[in-house]
C-alpha cells in the first residue's frame, strides 16, 4: 500500500488509494497554492504559527473543499509534542478548525469511531495515520522526537485495543517527515532514543547523529503488533522537497502542512 499523489481542482496532495477503496479518505497538504503570504507562503494551515487568522481559515477551506469536505465536521487539537490521545464524537465537531482557543487542549493524537474528520499539523514531525475496519476506528497522531521517543504509537494502539480492536487488523501510515538525511541531533536526543526504542539513531561523529523518525516509528508499530504489510510510508523529506513542503528546521519561521483523515460515509 503506497501513498500516491493526487491532482485536484486547485489543489495537489498526497493520499492512500488502498485506504480509499476501504472507505477511508486520507490526505496530506503541500505548501502550495494557499493564500498566505512571505514565511507563510502559500497554504499555511495552522493556527498557531503567527500567520494571519484569516488566511488560515480561507486556507484550511481551500484544502477541505477540494477533499469536498465540510470544516464544520472536522476537529483540530492543540499540539504540545506530548503524548496524550483522546477519544473524539461528535460533541467536538468543529473544535480548532476555526479558531486556535477552540482546540482540544493538550492533546497529539485523536481517534473516533464517529464520521468526523480529524486534522493535525506537520512541518518536519511526523504523521501518523491508523485505521481499523473492525471496529470501525480511525485515528491520527503528531510525533516529534519527543512524542516518537515516548511511545505515541502505543497510545493510539491503547485507545483502539480498549475499543475492541486488535493490531492484527489494524492499518497504519507514516506521512513525510524530515528524514535521517537532515535530522542531526546531539548526544541527549539521541541518549533518549537509545534508551526508549533502540533504533532510529544513526552516529555520525563525535557527539553528532542522525535521527531517523521513520524508522523509528516503524519499529513501534511493529512492535505494537501491526503488520509491516499494512503499513504505508511516504519515505518523503520536509526537509529535502523544499518546493513541496514547510520544513522548521530548515526555515524556522514557516507554515504547516495538514495530515487529514476521515471515513467517508456521512461527513459530506
């Protein structure tokens, strides 16, 4: 199962056919053809960067239009790099997607067995994206290398397992993220990786290392359980594609792309 670029109406981004065909819509923005300006430049789709508000929203519609979503059947989360995941109904339809103060609070990972969508944001972490068609639950995290080192993974697989669900019939996907091309860390991020996972840390000099988020995360997943077959990665660089994606390591100051995922059923 690959992820595969897709070409709307106004808009390109990447999405997971096979997921499609199981009645799950993936996506995942680029940088282009928004509204925003300068270090924003151009679909900036979050709220808590300094971008301006207004062009956030005209932006977050531009891109769920062209999934012909609604924004009001969507939920947004308040990002910390941590690793709390809620459980989402229909009682939060519409959190953070027009506002940042609206935002589930606190939280880097969302799950629903409900036709909801669920939007997080990226601009060198990495994008988690579950689906399990047996209890009917879709889920999505935010991983830095703190959420990765701390184990996110495990958490959305608590929240499925504690539905009913098994990992065994559980699908999973990593977005593009920054890769280990880029992503030099210094000996305490490392030490961290070396203690809680034992894989994704390349050495590279004295004190210096690669951290390979992709990795990473793929040995938590497997060791959750799920099958390496249902198992999509984007294996695309934020960082290398600089006409694709915002990448804050490289920039610093920029925007951010969106990770969305929702079941297709109702969310019209």
């Amino acid at each position: 199962m690959d992820w595969e670029w897709h070409k709307g109406k106004t808009l390109q981004f990447l999405t997971i056919p096979e997921w499609s065909f199981m009645g799950v819509e993936t996506a995942f923005s680029t940088r282009n053809d928004g509204v925003s300006r300068d270090a924003y430049s151009s679909l900036n789709l979050a709220f808590h960067v300094a971008d301006n508000s207004e062009k956030v929203l005209e932006n977050r519609k531009i891109f769920l239009a062209e999934l012909g979503l609604s924004i009001k059947k969507c939920v947004a989360s308040e990002q910390v790099h941590g690793t709390n995941v809620v459980s989402v109904s229909e009682e939060d339809l519409g959190r953070g997607m027009t506002d940042l103060a609206s935002a589930l609070p606190r939280c880097d990972g969302m799950v629903t067995r409900s036709d909801i969508g669920l939007m997080a944001f990226f601009a060198d972490c990495a994008p988690l994206f579950f689906y399990n068609p047996e209890i009917d639950m879709i889920g999505l995290a935010h991983a830095g290398w703190r959420g990765t080192a701390q184990n996110i993974v495990s958490q959305v697989m608590d929240r499925i397992r504690s539905a009913g669900g098994s990992a065994e019939d559980t699908y999973a996907a990593i977005g593009p993220c920054i890769g280990s091309c880029c992503y030099e860390v210094g000996e305490d991020v490392a030490q961290v990786f070396k203690d809680n996972i034992h894989k994704g840390v390349i050495p590279t000099s004295e004190g210096k290392y690669r951290l390979d988020l992709v990795k990473a995360n793929l040995e938590l997943l497997l060791g959750e359980g799920i099958s390496s077959v249902k198992v999509s990665l984007a294996n695309l660089c934020t960082f290398c594609e600089r006409e694709l994606f915002y990448s804050y390591r490289r920039e610093g100051i920029t925007g951010r792309m969106a990770g969305f995922i929702t079941k297709r059923k109702g969310v019209v």
